[in-house]
C-alpha cells in the first residue's frame, strides 16, 4: 500500500516549492484575493448546512466503507483528500502531500534498523493567513475518521463516531475556503486516522507536525456531534478545554451561537483524554474538544446515519467555524493556564443532566438499578446545592470530577 500522491494532485508540489523559497503566505501573494472594498458582510462565511453535513455521513457510514476498517480506511482517506483539495486547500505534509503517512511502534525485539510498517495515514490541507505578520501561526480544525470496522462480523457504522465529526471538517474547510477575505492566521484541516487505536494518529501528527508546534495556537476537535448525551432531550453541544486559556472562554462567550443550540463548558478533566485532543492537551497547547456526548449505541452496529440530527451537526459546525476565524482573526492568542478555578457553570451543567435522566427514569423513558439511582440523585443534590450557594469549592470540585466519570462509565 502506498500513499504518495502528489502526481494525483497535479501542481500542488509547486505550491510547496514557493512556500519554501519566497513564503505563500507573503503580502505579495495574498493581498491580489483581497477584494478592494470587501464590506464586513463579504469577509463572512456561507454558514454550514444540514443538507451539506448529511450528504458526507451518509456516504462515510455506508456499508461500503465497511465501518472505516481495515482497507477500506483508505477509501475515506481519498474521499476526505479529494474533498480537500476540490475546495482549494493546499497539501499540508512535505513534497506537496495531503497525505502523512502514520507508521506503527516498534515492539521489543523487532529490528530497529528495519523501517516500521506503515500502518494508517492522517490527511490534512491548509488555507494561508492573509496577513503576513500572522500567517505562520496556525489554528487547527480537526476529526478523526477511522471506526471499529466489522466486528464479529457485524458492521459498525460509526455514524456519529465520527463520520459527523468528518462532516463538520469538510464543510468548514469549504467555508473558509470560499471566503473573499481569507482569516489573517492560516486555518489548518486534519483527519487522523488510529483514534481508535490509542489515539495513534494525532500522537504521530504532534510528535512529526509539519512546522514548529509553538507556531500552533489553538487545537479544536469534535468527535461524536450528532446525536445527545445519553439521547436525552438536549439541544447541548459540551465543549471542554476552555478552562485552560482565558481567551477562549471569553471567545465562547461572545460567539454567535445558532438557534436550537446550546453551549455547556465543562473541564476536561471531567471526562479524561477521549479523543484526538489528548497529544496537544499534553504538550499544553490551548485545544477546545466539542461532543453532543456518549449514548448508548456508542460503539456498536447501532449507530448509524439514521439516527444522526444533521442540524445539531451544521449547527455545532458553524460555532466552531465561528470560534476558528475569531481566533485566527484575533490580536490576542489563547495562552495556556495550568491551574483553573472551579466553575459553577459545570455544577450546572451536571445538574441539569442528572435531572434529566431522573426524570427518564420516573417515567420509564430509560431504567437505572438502585444504586444507579442513589448515585445520581446524590450528584443531583450536591450540584443542585451548589449552585444554590452561588458557588463551588476546590474539594467539590474535585468530587464533581470523579463523580462524573463515574456517571459516564455507571450510566450512560
């Protein structure tokens, strides 16, 4: 199997070629896209349809890509590749490559001269900042696009994990792409491939990136955006990361938000590393991760395209485009905080959800057991209480944090 394709895409090697001798994103190259009296209308994007974010999942969560396992990984390698460049998006790897071949470890024994198979690929692409004092600092949109395959025989679709998250990439990478007015920092578009498999993908794009990592100034990733956290009636798209930058909670807080939509910001520490944020949230770059959260057809042949609300997609699709283009277009940069106060917003939040799921279970929506239903009425009083006193201590805080991965591994 190989993944050098350069010749496929036909001029883009050239691109790679002048970015190295003269830098594309110069003033020179870029200010002949800008229009000489774009109005602030124009600079913004087309937002991100339903229509549009259905069209992707249905064909990613098809039986043809055979649950995006195996070989047929590959095929929705092309797929995201083709869409990629289709909306002008130059290759992002060395040689003019959309592809970033990922190999595997080496076990204990193995020759360690011998070169390691290669075992997955991430594809990404780029757009350049407009302005050149910004234009080698970089945001990254992102998802991952592998699944689980065909297990025992049955297929997992893997529709919401996370061929909606490959949707949201796809479509706001078609945004700002045709945008007259290009963000004044370069947006960045990566698919990882080996979530799944200990998130080996995105460990090998933060170990390998194809410039300094300090030139990164924000990560975002969604994973599973479609559907609701337990499929509880939340209109709720959780987005955790925020507590480490400053910036970025005021950045939440003041971006449009579309109706039918809700933000809930809650600490990543509530949950752990889940997802493809995990490598960045190490090196300590700011990352924002967005989830509609875990339901029960989670990881297995029921999560299909079906099932999928493609306007809570579009939707969760335009706020992280809104929260890109206000960071690549802002004169601050989020900065990294290591130790954050506690928030009584996520009392809140882990208030509401246990309230729901409460009232699932009084009127046979959902059946927890007896001790299911003690711990969650606790985790309802205690929050409840908390945001009753208008605040939340260090030590309830921590008790928050383990009490809610334990409602993540006990109940939903």
């Amino acid at each position: 199997m190989t993944f050098r394709t350069s010749r496929e895409i036909g001029g883009s090697a050239i691109w790679l070629v002048l970015w190295e001798i003269v830098g594309l994103c110069s003033s020179a190259t870029l200010q002949a896209e800008v229009p000489p009296a774009a109005s602030v209308e124009s600079t913004r994007p087309a937002p991100v349809t339903a229509a549009a974010v259905r069209q992707h999942i249905d064909y990613l969560a098809s039986p043809r890509m055979a649950g995006r396992g195996g070989p047929q990984r590959l095929l929705a390698a092309k797929y995201i590749r083709d869409h990629f460049g289709e909306a002008g998006l130059l290759p992002l790897f060395p040689e003019g490559e959309f592809y970033q071949p990922v190999p595997g470890a080496r076990a204990i024994g193995d020759d360690q001269d011998a070169e390691a198979p290669i075992i997955g690929v991430n594809v990404g692409g780029w757009i350049p900042g407009s302005d050149p004092e910004l234009c080698d600092e970089y945001v990254i949109i992102s998802a991952h696009y592998d699944h689980l395959g065909i297990r025992n025989g049955e297929l997992h679709p893997g529709a919401d994990d996370n061929a909606s998250g490959v949707s949201m990439l796809l479509e706001t990478a078609r945004a700002v792409s045709r945008m007259p007015v290009k963000p004044r920092r370069s947006v960045v578009f990566v698919a990882f491939d080996l979530e799944e498999e200990l998130l080996w993908g995105s460990r090998w794009f933060a170990a390998h990136p194809p410039w300094p990592l300090e030139r990164l100034k924000l990560f975002m990733t969604a994973d599973m955006i479609g559907r609701s956290l337990g499929n509880l009636p939340l209109p709720t798209v959780f987005v955790l990361g925020s507590e480490h930058a400053p910036l970025l909670q005021s950045t939440l807080d003041q971006v449009s938000v579309p109706e039918g939509l809700e933000i809930a910001r809650l600490g990543i520490d509530l949950i752990g590393t889940r997802s493809d944020y995990g490598p960045f949230r190490e090196r300590q770059i700011p990352f924002l991760f967005f989830s509609t959260g875990q339901h029960a057809d989670y990881h297995t042949p029921r999560d299909t395209p079906d099932l999928i609300d493609a306007e809570k997609v579009a939707r969760v699709s335009n706020v992280v485009l809104a929260v890109a283009l206000e960071i690549s277009d802002s004169e601050e940069v989020p900065v990294w905080t290591d130790a954050p106060p506690p928030s009584l917003e996520e009392a809140s939040a882990i208030h509401r959800i246990t309230e729901l799921v409460l009232e699932a279970d009084r009127t046979g929506a959902r059946s927890m057991s007896g001790v299911q239903r003690f711990f969650v009425s606790q985790v309802h009083a205690k929050t409840g209480n908390a945001i009753k006193l208008g605040r939340i201590t260090e030590p309830e805080r921590r008790w928050l944090s383990r009490s809610s991965k334990l409602l993540l591994l006990s109940v939903f």
